[in-house]
C-alpha cells in the first residue's frame, strides 16, 4: 500500500493559532537542518481551535506560505488538518494536505452485525501464539480475546475507512497525507490492540502514514510529560515492533510511524524516544502541545500597559468559560479550579506576578 505524497523521516507538528509565530517556528527547522538533522514542519490546528478562535483552515497555509517564501526554505512542508471528523472536514479541503482522522469517540462501540467474527476469519495469523522481533515475548491471544479487542475498535477504524474516502474522493486526485488519532482515549492500547488496529487499517485501504496511539502516563498541554518514563519507554518500543511487524504483514506504507501527540514539551521522555529510533532507525512525528500562543501572552504581560491589560483578559474570559473550554481538552489537562485565582485578584497584577504564577499561564490560559 503505497500514498502519492510521502511524509518524511522526522516530521514536527507545529501549532500557530494567531498566525503569528510560522517564521519563529520555520527557523528553528532551519536551525535543527544546520545541525545536521531535516525535520519537516506540518502547521496543524483543529476545527475546535479554529471555531475557538474566528480563524479558517486557509489562513494557516496562508501563514505557512508566507513564512515559506520569506525565509527561502526549499524542502518540504504540510499544512494538517487536525483532529477532523466527517463533519467537520469540508472546510479543510481545499488548503490541507495531511489529515488526522480522529475517530476515538468511536471507540468502544459496536461494528455492525457480523463485522467481529468475519474481521477474525480473515485475519487468522491474529489468534494463539505471534513472535514478532523487538517484543521481548511472543502474543499469545485466544479466539476470545481478539473477539474483544477487536469489538473494541472495529467499528472506529472503520469511520476512519469511511473519512479517508470521502477526502480522498472530495481532493479529486491531489495527494494527501493520511494519520490515524486513537489517542484521545482513557487506556493505552496493548501490542495485540496496535495489531488488531492496523489490520483493520490495511482492510480499509488506509495508506496512513502516521498512527497516534495512547501511551501511559499524562500528555498535559503546557507541562512535561507527567507518568512513568521506563513504562512509556517499554510501550514505545513495543510499537515500533507492532508497526514493522504490520508493514511488512499487511503491506501499509514502509514509512509508517508513531506520531505522539502533545509531544512538543515533553522533555522527559526525549531520551527514551532518541534511543529507540536510533536502535531501530524508525521516523517519528511530534505534534505539538499548541502552547506556542502561552509565549505569545506571557510577551504582552511582560510589556506592561495595554499588553498586560489583554492578557488579565484573556485570563478572565478563560476563567468565565472555564468548562466549555476544558471539556474538548479533558484527556490532556488536569485543572482544579478552586486552585486558580479569582478574575478580581488577577486585575491588580503586576507584569512580574503574571508571569511567575502558573496558574493561569501554564493551566487555564491553555484552554483559551
């Protein structure tokens, strides 16, 4: 299974939701090539963050472009839709040429009758004993526990089937970039659950370049990483042997990769990322956090006057709105409002006192 156009080696997802910071964020790719390593930006923002914020998916690539042009960058760059369902990618077809299918509300319910069992009878190599190299044991699954794992998650692969095709149809031939999100989700998924997912993957015609699973441990907007890092570093490289085991079984792109979502300030686990890619010469895709924008307010309550004014009032609206804001972010943040000062106290702030409190630059703020 091959895609037209193909995502490289050490892709980085960069957010810039005021369509201020693609330069900044261009140069330091520019700066990591310069040191000998090519990371190719892909500028990603949702429908929530557009509809958050009045923008449209064309100002991103409008964005991306003009820093594109303005700093004479020659390699490639995409522009992602992210985290699009089937009804919210129409605006996003025009411009993008990567989309994340997130079905992860999908998870969990019930392929049509009949889907399970004839999923497992096509898949026989799914059931009792499977070695694959890099996994320290072989998969030793039964009938019946395939059966659940794959009632698990049938039924959202095939909603990705069904919204890789609508886009592929409604792109009318231009190539695209194709990422499945299983992310957003409450439990990491087991090697057996990685392989069950990328199997139904292939049955769709799927040529995803890109898979985001859910790993262990808290992937919080703004923060590093919050878990235990030995046990997201055993699950990371169980993936990767998952991955290449599917490559190469179920003929998905040789390119395929993790993509960790969240991942632009999770520092912690940056070791354990480095040395499994280095074992085993896989990509990787780092989305970011999408707290760039966090910089862009700390830098008007660092310049006093109207600018700190804005941002005690980006804070008051976020604390006004705080549930509408945080539900669509309840996987990656952990915000106890009683922990968060009030709007009253905020107004009376001095630049310095803005910007050393965490409360609101490093936790509300975010869900803005």
């Amino acid at each position: 299974m091959t895609g037209g156009l193909r995502l490289e080696k050490y892709s980085f997802g960069v957010g810039d939701r005021f369509a201020h910071q693609a330069r900044a964020q261009l140069r330091a790719c520019m700066q990591a090539a310069a040191r000998g390593v090519d990371v190719v930006p892909v500028w990603n923002k949702s429908y929530r963050e557009h509809a958050i914020v009045g923008s449209s998916p064309a100002s991103v690539r409008a964005a991306a472009q003009e820093a594109v042009r303005d700093l004479n960058w020659i390699r490639p760059f995409h522009v992602d839709a992210d985290h699009i369902r089937l009804d919210t990618v129409e605006p996003f077809i025009e411009t993008s040429d990567f989309y994340t299918l997130d079905v992860a509300d999908a998870i969990g319910q019930a392929a049509e009758p009949g889907a399970v069992p004839a999923f497992l009878d096509r898949h026989h190599e799914l059931i009792g004993s499977l070695e694959i190299f890099g996994l320290a044991e072989p998969l030793s699954t039964t009938r019946g526990d395939m059966e659940k794992i794959t009632g698990k998650y049938l039924k959202a692969v095939r909603e990705a089937g069904e919204l890789y095709r609508h886009i592929a149809s409604a792109r009318d031939g231009r190539e695209f970039i194709t990422e499945v999100s299983m992310d957003e989700t409450d439990s990491p998924q087991t090697p057996p659950e990685l392989l069950v997912i990328l199997a139904a993957i292939a049955d769709e015609g799927i040529p995803a370049q890109t898979i985001a699973p859910k790993f262990t441990g808290r992937f919080n907007k703004g923060v590093d990483y919050v878990g235990d890092i030995a046990q997201f570093e055993k699950e990371f490289n169980e993936d990767l042997a998952v991955i290449s085991y599917a490559v190469n079984r179920y003929h998905l792109p040789d390119n395929l990769k993790l993509s960790v979502h969240s991942g632009s300030d999770k520092f912690s686990i940056y070791a354990s990322i480095r040395r499994a890619l280095a074992r085993t010469g896989a990509g990787i895709h780092v989305k970011t956090a999408g707290t760039n924008w966090l910089e862009e307010v700390i830098g008007l309550a660092e310049s006093g006057g109207e600018g700190l004014k804005m941002a005690i009032e980006i804070y008051g609206e976020a604390l006004d709105h705080i549930e509408e804001l945080c539900a669509p972010y309840a996987t990656v943040i952990d915000i106890d409002p009683a922990k968060l000062p009030a709007r009253e106290t905020v107004r009376g702030w001095t630049s310095e006192q803005f910007i050393r409190s965490g409360a609101p630059t490093r936790s509300n703020l975010q869900t803005v």
